[in-house]
C-alpha cells in the first residue's frame, strides 16, 4: 500500500513538472515566432525586447512550478522515495516528447529549489542525460531538401529563398542568386560547379532572427561531403529584402555564434535537431554554446556543467587567481587546462565604487538582456558551486576568505562558491599590448577605438575604459568584460569641459565647473588611455573623434530617434555591394 501511494505522489510531482515545462516551451515558441513579423515591419527595437522578454520566462516558469508544487502537494515535505518516484515517472512520462532535454533540465531547476539541496550533492536530479534525442520526429521536418538536378542551382536558390514566405518580396532575387553563386565560386573555385551525382542542398527549416538580419543556415551534401552556408538576408533603403552577404567560410559561420553576440531568434518545435544540424555543421562550436545561442541559455548551462565536472575528474591543475590587474569589485580565480574565468563578486568594493553586490547583479543583467553587438561577452550564472579544496591554490583560498567571505564556504573536503559568474577566457588587453609587437599594438588600439563606437551605437557606455577591463580573442577582436559602471548611452550627459576662469585654475589641478550625476566628458579620456606615445599616434590618427563630447552626444541623440545602426558580424569584404547589384555588376550565368 504505501509503495502504491508513493508511485501515485511521485506520478502527480512528475505531471506537475512536465506540465510547467509544457508552458514555458509553448510560450517560448510563441514569443520566438514573433521574430518574422517584427523583422518584416523592420521593427529592431521589437525585436530587441523579443530577446530581453525570452532570457526571464524560464525562471517565471520554475517560480509558478515550485509554489504549485509547494501548495499542492506540500512537496519540500515529500520523502526521499516519493523523489525517486517523481523521477522515475518522469523519464516515462519523455518517452515520445520532442524536447525530452529541455524538460530534463527544467526537472533539475525546479526540485533544486523545492528541496533546498544544492546542484552537487542532490540525487534526484539528471546529472546525465536519461532520453536520446537522437532520431525525434518533427513535424514540420527540421530541415528541408532541395535538389539542383530538376531545375538547376538557379531554380534551386530560388526556392530556398521563396521557402521563408516572408511578406516582404526581394528587391532582385536574380541578382541576390547571382551574388550567391559567384560567392561560392570565389570559395570553392576549381570545386564549383559540383558535380551533380548526389548534389542537394538541407536548409533548416526556420530562419533565425538577430538584429536588422534573418539568416538561412544550410548545407551543400555533395556525395560524402558536406559544406555549410549561412545567407544574410536584410532590408534595402525601400524596405524589400536583399541577400547581404552568402558565407561559405566555416569560420566565419561560426563567428555568428560567437559568445559576444546577441542570442538568436528561432522556432523550433525539435530543438536537439537544430543543434545536431548546427553542430555538424560547426563541430567547434560545442553544443551547449548552440543550445545557449539560440536562446535556450538553461540548458547550455547544464551542458556547461556536465563537461566542466568531467574535466574536473580528468585533470590535475589547481584553481588559481586570474593573471592580470586585481579587480576592485571582483575576484577572478581560473582553472588553467579549462578555457574560462570564474568571477565572484567582493563583500568589499575598492575606493571610488560606492555601490553594493545587487547593483553589479542588475549590470551584469542588463549586459545579458542586451544586444552585445559582438564586443561583449556573455556569462553563465551559478549558484552554489563546489569545488574539491585540494585543486583550489592556497593564495585563491586566501583571497575568497578575506575579500569575498559571505560567497565563500568551506569543510575539509570542498569549498562552496555561492555565487559566480563564468566566462571565456580573453587575454586581458593591457597584458596583450605590453608583449605586442608594433603592428600587433596598433592593430589592437585600432580594435579598441571600433569596439568603443559599436558598444555606442548599441547604447552602452562603458563607464571605465581603461585597457585592463577588455580582453583580445584570439582572432583579435577587442571584447569588453567588466560590466560594474556601464550605462545606457541614453542616460548619460556628454559635456565639454568649460574654459578655466583663469589658468590658476587649470593649473591647479582642481575642478572648476559643476559635475552632476550622468555627466561625462569625453576630453578626459585622453590621459588615462593614451600614455604610451605609440598608443598615442595611433589612436589618434583612426578614433581623434573619441575624445570629443560631440561624437558621444551624435551616437546619443540618434539613439534617442530611435535609429539603430548596423551591425555585420562578417567581414565588410564578404558583403555583396549595393552599387553593383543596383548596376547589376554581378555574374548572371547559371551554376
């Protein structure tokens, strides 16, 4: 009797939780779905709030889940047994479901927090995977087929691009075809025209949203070979559509799902086969990058989670304190064989920072909810992560006792960080210019002037500038990570600096004109960043504009018009010119 009643509480706690997973992804769909229209009413700032209004429904959804479970079936009081139960129903309950992942991971999140056990020690959770997603069916299919041998790759093309039913025509899609296939020429030369035994061409299904763009993602199967594509479909100054760009380069493709890009805007009824068709086509972009680049960030961090505690079993290195400048808000540790930063915010900040833990928390919100625009990187968020206290170096213990003490617990065995923020590892970029060579400098300085005026154009400004809070990737792109004084450029007062009353002033030292909260001044930027007369000449010659409160105040008032720049994330050479379409300067023969 009492084995029944727990298979039947276990059985009610299992339908709760599935049925709570059930909404979220209904609603996350329907959210993500409203990307097609928003793109063609060129609605970017819809499209924006798309994204920022996706990132908080997941946690909406476990808080409903956890307070029904809570109120119906008094489930922090359920035992030990009726939490086996659940699980085990659950599994059976995944059996035919077609985001059987997702919801594995939504179990996780919800009893975590109903029984009050932390994400290390709890039993009743996935820690692997328990249902294949291999092989789910999707209806409609995750990808479509398209063969060049009944119409050839014109016609082929044709109907790649007619497949999205966007309400908005292409201004030229016979040029827009033109441009695709020279583009592929130019990359496969001697390899194109593909031979056509086996040729055809799997284009995903749905479109993916990101900014002013939709992108088509796809694959030439040709034979054995398999060669992705990614089409960059815009807007022109009419409103019509336009292919922008066809890239063939597989690490370029890849730099579209780069950790400092905005997340994407995509529906998918079977979310495990776009990111088996993603990952096949980028096998070097791991899949939880996939799943958390399409919005689905909860479950690239459990992937995150499960490769970083196998890592921990199969390495020997100990944690260590992060090389660089000490910051004054956060405490940076890192695993060297593991290619990130692990950042804990201090119980103490250092002078001048007169705000407290929850301040950083909404900053590094704000920057999560944000368009990154490709220079800001992305974080994960953990709570309570335990550590083995033999792999923790004894100066970062030090460190964590003395700077970070409420963040920090430990035992004998292990140490518990109760709250940390992860990302990539960059090469700080003032350790990067001290070893450069001079072209290698001058490029970065260049780098960081752009990286400046992208971040103003997206409405962020960085608050501290100084080298030490950018970091170089290894494709040598500046990207921005300390998040504790940005601002919306919005809410910031550009001002020139007044003329002295007279030169004992200026002499002095001392501030003579009033500065409120808000107030900027851009000529002040000069000494702190541009020392080094090296720097100096350079920054100079390409980013003098920087320095005036005039280019600040430009960005900001377009802004304030609501006129969203444009952002690339490909090369400007790989753009198909505007003038030669219009001229029809491309190549019009077939194949």
């Amino acid at each position: 009797m009492k084995q029944q009643l727990t298979q039947i509480q276990g059985r009610a706690v299992a339908e709760t939780m599935l049925a709570g997973f059930n909404k979220h992804y209904s609603m996350y769909r329907d959210v993500t779905a409203g990307a097609k229209a928003l793109f063609e009413e060129c609605n970017w700032k819809g499209i924006q709030d798309l994204v920022a209004e996706r990132i908080q429904m997941y946690d909406q959804r476990v808080r409903e889940s956890t307070e029904l479970l809570r109120r119906e079936y008094a489930a922090n009081a359920l035992s030990d047994d009726v939490w086996a139960a659940a699980k085990k129903e659950y599994i059976a309950l995944l059996v035919n479901h077609k985001q059987p992942e997702l919801a594995e991971t939504f179990f996780n999140s919800v009893s975590t927090k109903l029984l009050a056990k932390e994400y290390y020690n709890n039993q009743f959770i996935f820690v692997k995977p328990s249902t294949s997603t291999e092989y789910i069916d999707s209806d409609p299919p995750t990808f479509c087929s398209f063969y060049p041998s009944r119409q050839g790759l014109r016609g082929c093309l044709r109907d790649i691009l007619q497949h999205f039913d966007w309400k908005v025509p292409f201004a030229h899609a016979g040029k827009d075809i033109s441009n695709i296939l020279r583009a592929a020429r130019q990359h496969f030369q001697t390899e194109w025209p593909p031979e056509e035994l086996n040729l055809h061409v799997q284009v995903l299904n749905s479109a993916f949203y990101r900014n002013k763009s939709a992108y088509i993602f796809g694959r030439i199967i040709n034979g054995s070979t398999r060669h992705p594509f990614a089409l960059a479909v815009v807007h022109d100054d009419e409103g019509r559509l336009i292919v922008d760009a066809a890239l063939f380069d597989t690490r370029q493709i890849a730099v579209l799902f780069s950790f400092a890009r905005a997340y994407f805007l995509v529906d998918m009824p079977v979310p495990s086969g776009y990111i088996h068709f993603l990952h096949e086509m980028l096998p070097m972009r791991s899949r939880g990058d996939l799943y958390t680049m399409v919005g689905l960030h909860k479950q690239g961090k459990n992937i995150w989670w499960r490769e970083f505690t196998q890592h921990l079993e199969y390495s020997q290195d100990k944690f260590i304190l992060a090389p660089g400048i000490k910051g004054l808000v956060m405490s940076v540790f890192t695993l060297p064989s593991f290619p990130y930063v692990f950042k804990v915010i201090k119980d103490k900040f250092g002078p001048n920072k007169d705000f407290d833990q929850q301040y950083v928390r909404q900053k590094y919100l704000l920057v999560k909810k944000h368009d990154r625009v490709g220079r800001m990187a992305d974080t994960l968020e953990f709570s309570n992560v335990a550590l083995p206290k033999s792999r923790c170096d004894e100066e970062f213990l030090n460190e964590m006792r003395t700077l970070a003490p409420s963040q920090f617990e430990e035992d004998e065995d292990r140490v518990v960080i109760k709250h940390v923020y992860v990302e990539y590892r960059l090469k700080p970029l003032n350790l990067f210019m001290q070893k450069a060579k001079p072209a290698e400098k001058a490029a970065a300085v260049i780098d960081y002037g752009y990286a400046l005026k992208e971040l103003a154009s997206a409405n962020i400004f960085p608050g501290d500038m100084l080298y030490k809070n950018f970091g170089m990737t290894r494709f040598g792109r500046v990207i921005f990570y300390d998040y504790d004084e940005i601002e919306y450029m919005t809410d910031c007062n550009f001002r020139k600096i007044p003329p002295a009353p007279n030169p004992e002033y200026e002499m002095s030292g001392e501030v003579w004109y009033p500065v409120n909260k808000g107030d900027v001044f851009p000529e002040e930027f000069g000494p702190f960043l541009l020392g080094e007369p090296d720097v100096r000449q350079v920054f100079l010659q390409h980013h003098r504009d920087l320095l005036t409160a005039e280019f600040w105040q430009g960005k900001k008032d377009r802004l304030m018009q609501g006129i969203y720049d444009d952002f690339y994330p490909y090369p400007q050479s790989v753009r198909f010119s505007p003038d030669e379409v219009a001229q029809g300067l491309v190549d019009d023969t077939d194949a």
